[in-house]
C-alpha cells in the first residue's frame, strides 16, 4: 500500500508510537473485509491494541495511562480507521469518555480512578449510551426515557438504548438518565455489563460501519451502587456544553474519518497503477484525466489534514478561546464532507469497479458515509455558525 504524502507530513514527537500503529492498521485491514461482511465484531483488534497498550492512550498518568494530547490522538484514530474504521470508531468512543471524565473530574474519585486502571491493566472498554427509540439523540434536547430511581441500596436504571457502539466487548456502560424525582435531574450512570438486568439485543446492521457491533441496550431494573451516578445535574446546568469536550469529540471523528478517506484513496492510487487497459497499453495513472482527479482528492486531504491537526496542536499549547468547540465542529463539517468527496472522486473515475464487494472501496464508501450521523450533525454545526456571525 503507498503512503499519502498527506499523512507523511505529519509531524510527531513519537514516532515509534505511530510506526506501531501503523503496522497495526496493515493487519486490521487483513481482516475488516471478513468483519464487515459477517457484521462480527474484531475482538482480536481490541487484544492487539491492549498489548499495544493503546487501550490507556487518554488516561491519565497519574492511573498509569500516558495522557496523550490531541494531536497524537488524531493519529492514533486516523491511522487505525485506515485499517479499519469500525476498529477505530468503537476506541475514538472509549477515548473519549476517558478524556472527558479526566477533563471535568465530576466521576465518583474512587470510581474514576478504578476504571483508568482497569483500562490500563486489560480489556475495560466504556462508551455512552445515550441515543433512545423516542427521543433520538439528545443532542437535539428532550429527557430521556431511562430512569434513575434512588433507593438506599444504590441506583435502580431502568430503560432502552439504541446505538450503542462497541457493545459487545464493552465493560462498562455510561447510560444517559433522569431521576425520577417530581424536578428530574439528568446526567450519566455507570452500568457494568455483568450486572442482572443488563441485556444486549443485536439489531446492528447497517450500511456501514458494520463491525462496530452498535447494539440496543435494555437495562431492567439494573441495581448500580450509589457512586455509580456519576454527574447528575438540573438539566439546565448541561445548556452549556464544555468546549474542550465539543472539541475532542469533533477532532478526533474527523481524524477518523480522514482515514478512512486516505485508505480509500491508497486503494486507488494502487489501482490506477495496476490497471493498464490493453487499448492503452499503459496505466491508467499516466493519463491526465486521472492524474487531475487524483490531484483533486489530494487538495481535499490536505485541507483536512490542515484543519485537523493546526486546532488539535492549538488546544494542546493552550492557544484556544471559548469558540473552540464551534471551531472543532467547523472543521468536522468541512473535513467529513471533504473525506465523503474524496471517495465518491474515486468511485466516479472506476466506476463499475469500485462498487464491487471484493475491492475496498465500496466499503471505504459505505464507512465514509457514517460521518454524517454522528453528532453534532450539519445542521445543527452550521446553525450555530449562522448565529454566531448573525447575533
């Protein structure tokens, strides 16, 4: 596979960390065709990356984590969805729980710091499960449905979660809930898997991003000890949402995302290279056409690289304002819809080709095309744009 120049410019200040995980995506790829066929889930991915001890990227060093900043973790992310993006997806979730409970230090102490550990020590991968059958994202506002009842043995959460990425390896689940109280409060539960009550229905199959196990969560009646509420707030003290955490969800889905574009423009490139037409006689890589549509996925891919790493190396040396998390979303907006262009320039030039189950970048496609889902969405990011120019 040749190597974007695009990502060869990146600068680090730990390359055997990314030489690593380079070699790491090379072997995830052997296997992401068979994932996303089957709809499996990569367990094998997630015991590699532990050994990597790439699980405690976001973890403090205080726990034994290495507190990574942005940039190398929009590497790490972008790298990895190279070779496989649902791999990616379900460790961009984890490290950005890790990330946001370092940031605010709402969690319970103990819990928090049991759980960095954990995280360091094995396989305790954690995600939000938030998104619900009648509400929806609650990006878009609303109480959630789970309930939260308090009783003097702890918590009894109760409720439906659909969307809940990386369920079948996940340890812990950081539900979304109201308390039932005549004023509900909202804020995050910490469910382990292992607990009664807690119940995985396999509803997964979609277009794409097929292996990243994205299952319902029913949770009946789930008893969860006391400092197991973990930030439970009015909901009018979540109207404003921290900017750094805005900023590390948007970032890294981006660097996400711009991998997934980069392998499929690898696959192309390699293509291009191969096919030689027996009216030509040569590749199709000497012919201006390509070589012009080709130079247009580079632009893409570097405005991207660009808009990525010039914030995340601005957040990491403190050179950011209270826009920060708008302007991460601004480069979410920009950077998706560029990866998404980036694929369909190289569908539009093979055509018949690339939409073939044996050639990956049918399946880069179907992948790329998940970055419109994920929140914030673009409407709701050039909404606030619009406002903020606008009042």
């Amino acid at each position: 596979m040749s190597k974007s120049p695009v990502l060869a410019a990146t600068t680090t200040s730990c390359p055997n960390l990314l030489e690593l995980v380079e070699s790491l995506a090379v072997d995830f790829a052997s296997r992401a065709a068979a994932h996303d066929r089957d709809g499996s889930f990569p367990f094998e991915n997630f015991e590699i990356l532990h050994k990597a001890q790439l699980l405690s990227l976001t973890v403090p060093k205080e726990f034994g984590g290495q507190d990574a900043g942005y940039p190398t973790v929009c590497q790490v992310i972008e790298k990895i969805a190279s070779g496989d993006a649902s791999t990616a997806l379900v460790l961009t979730m984890h490290y950005l729980q890790h990330a946001n409970a370092a940031q605010t230090r709402r969690w319970h102490p103990t819990v928090y710091e049991r759980l960095c550990r954990e995280s360091v020590a094995g396989i305790a991968l954690l995600n939000a499960a938030r998104v619900e059958p009648e509400l929806g994202t609650p990006a878009r506002g609303g109480l959630p449905a789970t309930i939260a009842k308090q009783t003097d043995d702890g918590w009894l959460v109760t409720g439906h979660k659909q969307y809940t990425t990386g369920s079948p390896i996940l340890s812990y689940f950081v539900v979304w809930a109201r308390t039932n109280e005549e004023e509900p409060r909202v804020g995050s539960f910490l469910v382990p898997r292992h607990f009664p009550g807690v119940r995985i229905e396999e509803t997964w199959d979609h277009l794409g991003m097929r292996a990243t196990g994205s299952h319902d969560l029913i949770l009946e009646d789930v008893l969860i000890p006391g400092e197991y509420g973990l930030d439970i707030r009015p909901l009018k003290a979540f109207a404003a949402p921290d900017p750094l955490k805005l900023a590390g969800v948007s970032l890294w889905l981006s660097a996400l995302y711009q991998g997934v574009a980069t392998a499929a423009r690898d696959w192309l490139v390699g293509y291009l290279n191969e096919r030689s037409p027996t009216n030509l006689g040569v590749s199709l890589a000497t012919l201006p056409r390509f070589q012009t549509a080709v130079g247009e996925i580079e632009a893409l891919l570097y405005a991207n690289h660009q808009l990525i790493y010039s914030l995340a190396t601005d957040i990491d040396l403190g050179q950011y304002d209270s826009k920060v998390g708008l302007q991460a979303q601004t480069v979410k907006y920009l950077a998706t819809s560029n990866a998404i262009r980036a694929v369909e320039i190289g569908l539009e030039l093979i055509g018949n080709p690339g939409l073939s189950k044996k050639n990956p970048l049918e399946r880069h496609y179907r992948d790329v095309l998940c970055s419109r889902i994920h929140t914030p969405q673009n409407d709701a990011i050039c909404l606030s744009l619009g406002k903020s120019a606008l009042l």
